[in-house]
C-alpha cells in the first residue's frame, strides 16, 4: 500500500471523530491511527481532528463532514461501555447504524473504529487492556482507511 496509483491524489483528507468519554483509552486510537498515516509517506494523509462528548454525537457530526466535499474519508472512533443501566448496546448499535447511513447516503468512506466490549470495569488492568488494544484498532483502521480509498479511487477513475 505504500505506492499511489497514477490516478491517486497526493493528498488525501480524512476526518477523524472522536468521542470524549474514556478519552485516555480513545485517544490511543487516533494516535496510532495518525503515526500509521505518518509511516506510510507514499500516502499522504491530511489528518483533521474533531472531538465530540461522547459516541451519540458521531453520526451527525460524521454526516456534516462527509456532506462538505472537504473530506475523502471519515473515521469515528469511541469507547461504548456498560455503565450499568443498559443502554451501551442500543447507543452502540445507533452509532453504528448511523455511520453505516451516512457513508451509503453521502458516498464518503465512513469508518469505525466505535468499540464496545462485553464487559468493563474500571480497573487499571481493563483500562491498559483497552489502551493496548485502540493502539492496535488505530492501525487497521488507517490502513483499511486507505485500502478503501485505494478502491474507491480505481473504480471512479475506471468509469
């Protein structure tokens, strides 16, 4: 992936979201998501934050961004967890739904790297573990990011 096609933009434009609630785990992500982008200087990648309190908040954000022409692609990044009243699997699931929308609707790659796992505590083992684990999450959405750009690119510029 590290060489462009004739037909590939010198710079691309990606937008990363990203939720604030357990930012020092969802921070991880875009981290490593942004030093992928850096390694692979055969594309290069403009890196656009924005930050939004929490996964709710993503798709519409997601949808103004993907519907401004400014961006080639969209990456959401969140950490949706059981706080107890039940709710973490119908946000997660509106999240998602929502992204899917706005990417089907807007024609922008929008990708998710919103997590929700089975189970969390706030312990200091579960919050390195997810740390950890947004580190690897960051990589292979920067790296999907452009695969699809890749393949979104090939097919415009074959029509």
């Amino acid at each position: 992936m590290d060489k462009l096609s004739p037909n590939t933009p010198a710079t691309r434009k990606v937008a990363f979201i990203k939720a604030r609630w357990h930012a020092d785990i969802v921070d991880r992500c875009h981290d490593s998501c942004a030093a992928f982008f850096g390694e692979h200087a055969g594309q290069a990648v403009d890196l656009e934050i924005f930050e939004v309190p929490g996964a709710f908040e993503i798709p519409l954000l997601a949808q103004d961004l993907a519907e401004s022409g400014a961006y080639d692609a969209v990456i959401a990044s969140a950490f949706v967890v059981n706080g107890g009243i039940y709710r973490h699997d119908f946000v997660a699931a509106a999240v998602i739904d929502g992204l899917m929308r706005v990417q089907l609707d807007s024609g922008v790659p929008v990708l998710s790297a919103v997590l929700t796992p089975h189970n969390f505590h706030e312990t200091e083992e579960h919050r390195q573990f997810f740390r950890d684990h947004f580190v690897i999450k960051g990589r292979e959405v920067a790296e999907a990011c452009l695969a699809m750009l890749d393949v979104r690119n090939g097919l415009v510029t074959a029509a």
